[in-house]
C-alpha cells in the first residue's frame, strides 16, 4: 500500500499521486498500517531529503531528489550537478487536480522565474515550432515533386511504346485494309522525290483515304465472307492532282468484282496540286478480316511480284474514255453552218458550177467512226439481253473475264456463250455469282443457327430476301424463337411460318 503524506488517503501500488492534491505518495510502513496518526509519522525531526519538495513556482508536490517540478518545468533547487532525470509523465488526474488546486501558472511566473528561464522556454518553443514548418514544407515539397514525376512518366508512356510498326498496321480485328508492311509504296517518275509525290507523302495520303476502301471490301465480303486478298495497285498521279489512270497488277486471290470497285473508288481520288510531272504510285495493299492471316498473304504477295514481268498485261486496267476525234468535231458544226450561209445568197446567174463550199460536208461524211475495243463490243453484247444486265468484263489481251451476277446456272451458261460469239475474244474466265447460290448459302446459315439452337426439326427455305418456315416444335415460344433465330442470322424476312407445335407439347412437356 501507498499514502499521502499530505491528505493521509491510501492508495494501491499502482498509483504515484495523489488524486487530490497531487503529491507523490510514499510506501506505508508498520506503523501506518497499525493505524498511526499523520501526526505521529512527520516527526519535526524527520528527515528533511524525505519530505516532499514544493515547488517554489506553482506549488505543486514533488518526490524527494527531485530537481524539476512535474507541474511547470521549474527547477526546484540549486543542486551540484548530477545524473540527468528524466521525470515520469505525469497522470491525467495528477494533471487536472493540479490544475484546480494550484494558482495560475502564468501568474507565479511574472513574480518567481528569472527573465533567463523564460527566454530559454520560448526560444526552445520556437525552435520547435521552426522545426516542424520546415518538416511540413519539405514533407509537401517532395509530395510535389512526386506527382509531377508520376505525371510525366504516364505522358511518356504511349509514346515509349509506340512503334512505326504498330503504327503503320496496327493489329485489329474484323475487316481491315492497311498498307502490307514487308513490301514499301513505291513511287516512280521525275517528281517522286518531291516532297508532294515522294514514298511518305504517298504513304500518308493512303492512310487518310483508305476508308473508301473499307467501304469496297466490305461489300465484297457481303459475297463471300472468306474473300482475302492482297493486290499491287498501280495508280498515274497527274501534276493537278487526278488520277489519270488506275490498274490491279497483280492478286493473291483474283476478284473482278472486288478489283473492278478498287479501281474505281481509287479513280476519284485527288492528290494535292503541284508543280512537278506525273508520278505512278504502286501500293501494296492488303484486304483480311482475320489478324492471324495478315502475314501469309503479304508472303503470297511477296512472291506474286516477284514473278511479275514489267511488260505483264495488268490483272484489271481501267483508262480514261477516249476524247471525241478532233476532225469531226472541229469539221460538223462548220458543215452544219454552211447551208443556212448558202441560203441567202443568191443562185449564180448563169452556169452552175460543183459549188466548192459543199466539199467540206461530203469529207466530212468520209470520215470513219472510231474503232470499237474488244471490252466495248463485250459489254454492248452483255447489256442487250435483260438476263445479263447485271454481268461485267473487262479485257485482257482476247481472254476476257466476266464478273457479276446472273440469277441460276442456266444464265451462267448463257453469258459465256454470248461473249465467246465476240469477234476477238479467245478465252472466257467466268467470275459470276448466282442469286440462287447466295439464298443456298444464306438458308445454310439459318438451317444450322436453328440447329445450335435445339430446333433440328424445323426446315427453312429462303428465296431472295424472304424465308418461309416449316416443321415442329415442342411449344409456342420455341415457334416464335425461330422466327428471331432466322432473321438474326441472315438478311431475310420471315413471309411464312408454318411450324407446327407437337400435340400434347403444347407446354413444353
């Protein structure tokens, strides 16, 4: 047990102060513990290094030996120079008893502490004070400096990883048309060296307005969703900016159809205008809607142009039309002229003579139309059947190829007749699609959507953009589930449902 020696209350062990004056407590001996007086334990001749120290600043109570006072850090005593003490904290009780039982702080101090203790407090508070603005400062400082670091190396980051490479083709997936990265634009004639018609800027323009492009593959692939490609393309760039000419050198996969839509989307393209000469641009360029594939066709590309001869007819050419003959055009509307000038003048009086100024028009009449090409007496010869209106050709050589599309085999068959009937024409390459061989396809394609899907006993049949539906099937919703399934996986419209729901099914059990 522990006491007071001030208010005589006992305390555990534990306890160091007293919760009502705050003086420290001391051992209780035999004799307070029989109950001796307060009195009767401080003696007069006691032991004064036994009795507590006050303080001669704010009062308050401290252990024997003591040099400063928990209360207000005031030194109590002069004493010789000893070990330094390091107090214990003091309690929160000791605190707030200390704090009602003593006087203010602040007025014992004006009256008993030295101007050199009070100097010495402040300046070590300012000290202190100092010391943690320049932690705070530095603290924010290097928080600072943080963020902009962290800022700028995610700025830097894309750019770190970004490669002419990548972006010369970067990986996508669906229907892409890019530029093949093993085989360079190549561009040729006096002015590719201009900064208007050289490789880069050739290069760059592609890039701008190959969506016209996409546009073409994509209808091509509408066809024949398998349609891969990789085609040299040549196109003749005038000084002014137009395409004087476009060809398909060579193909991977030869496609008139899709080559013909290439060409012709490549022809209205303008370049910028300047001052050189005309330049020919060949771009490898790449059609494939799987990423896995790019580099086997660039391969097959690679090996195309290898084996292809400077002098080599191209895989499709288009030109220009062909201006009118000068002689005609210049000469007919003076031969129309004449007349109306010979109709005012007055007949000769006497003997008639050959009238010299009728001798332009009966030269004019000698003059022999322009030759008809092997493509242009093709294409007369397949427009004038109605069956063939939807056929193209182009030429090369006598071997012409014909592309398009026509409704059945039979008209197949009736096509490459009529061209073969051409004068000129030594070999026909038949290109065409059927109407009946896309529906085969398309009802191919819904028969095995229904079929994932459960329905195997319903049957679909499907002419042009109309699809009519029959069979079983165990309730009503599977009946109207077909109807979505079918029209989901091709471009149709459902005409007809005759499915049926199994008797007893009606359910679904």
């Amino acid at each position: 047990m522990k006491r007071c020696p001030r208010c005589d209350k006992s305390y555990p062990d534990t306890e160091t102060f007293c919760e009502t004056d705050g003086t420290a407590l001391i051992a209780a001996g035999p004799a307070f513990a029989a109950g001796t007086s307060r009195q009767t334990i401080a003696m007069p001749n006691e032991d004064a290094s036994e009795q507590p120290i006050e303080c001669p600043v704010c009062g308050g109570k401290s252990q024997p030996g003591e040099l400063i006072c928990n209360f207000c850090g005031a030194r109590l005593r002069e004493e010789p120079a000893a070990a330094p003490f390091t107090p214990p904290p003091p309690s929160t009780s000791r605190i707030a008893n200390a704090s009602r039982a003593q006087p203010t702080p602040s007025a014992q101090f004006t009256g008993r502490m030295t101007p050199g203790e009070v100097e010495g407090e402040s300046g070590r508070s300012a000290l202190t004070v100092a010391a943690y603005l320049l932690a705070a400062i530095v603290a924010l400082g290097g928080g600072a400096w943080l963020a902009l670091h962290l800022s700028s190396r995610k700025a830097e980051q894309p750019v770190a990883e970004a490669s002419p490479a990548a972006s010369a083709s970067p990986a996508a997936s669906g229907p892409t048309v890019s530029l093949a990265s093993a085989i360079g634009v190549q561009v040729t004639g006096f002015s590719s060296s201009a900064p208007e018609r050289n490789q880069e800027a050739a290069h760059k323009f592609f890039e701008d307005h190959k969506a016209t492009l996409s546009d073409s593959y994509a209808r091509a692939l509408s066809a024949d969703s398998s349609l891969k490609d990789g085609m040299i393309l040549r196109l003749k760039v005038l000084p002014n900016g137009t395409v004087d000419g476009a060809s398909v050198r060579t193909s991977t996969s030869p496609n008139p159809s899709l080559d013909a839509d290439v060409v012709k989307e490549v022809s209205a393209w303008n370049f910028p205008p300047f001052s050189g000469s005309a330049v020919e641009i060949d771009y490898p360029v790449i059609f494939n809607n799987d990423p896995a594939s790019k580099d086997t066709i660039e391969s097959a590309l690679s090996t195309k142009l290898a084996s292809l001869s400077p002098t080599e007819a191209p895989e499709y050419g288009s030109s220009p039309a062909p201006a009118p003959p000068p002689v005609a055009g210049a000469t007919a509307p003076a031969a129309m002229e004449t007349p109306p000038v010979a109709a005012v003048e007055p007949p000769p009086p006497a003997i008639e003579s050959p009238a010299p100024r009728h001798r332009p028009r009966r030269e004019v009449a000698r003059v022999k139309p322009p030759t008809e090409t092997l493509q242009q007496r093709v294409k007369q010869v397949l427009s004038s059947n109605p069956k063939l209106r939807r056929v193209d050709a182009y030429t090369s050589g006598g071997t012409v190829t014909i592309f398009g599309k026509v409704f059945d085999a039979n008209d197949k068959l009736l096509a490459e007749r009529a061209v073969r009937q051409v004068s000129g024409v030594t070999n026909v390459i038949d290109s065409l699609s059927t109407d009946e061989g896309d529906w085969a396809r398309r009802q191919d394609q819904v028969a095995q959507q229904l079929a994932s899907a459960g329905l195997d006993k319903v049957t679909v049949k499907i002419i042009g953009h109309d699809a009519y539906l029959n069979g079983s099937v165990k309730n009503v919703a599977d009946k109207q589930r077909a109807v979505t399934i079918t029209e989901s996986a091709a471009p149709v419209q459902v005409r007809t449902n005759l499915i049926t729901v199994e008797p007893g099914r009606v359910f679904g059990f």
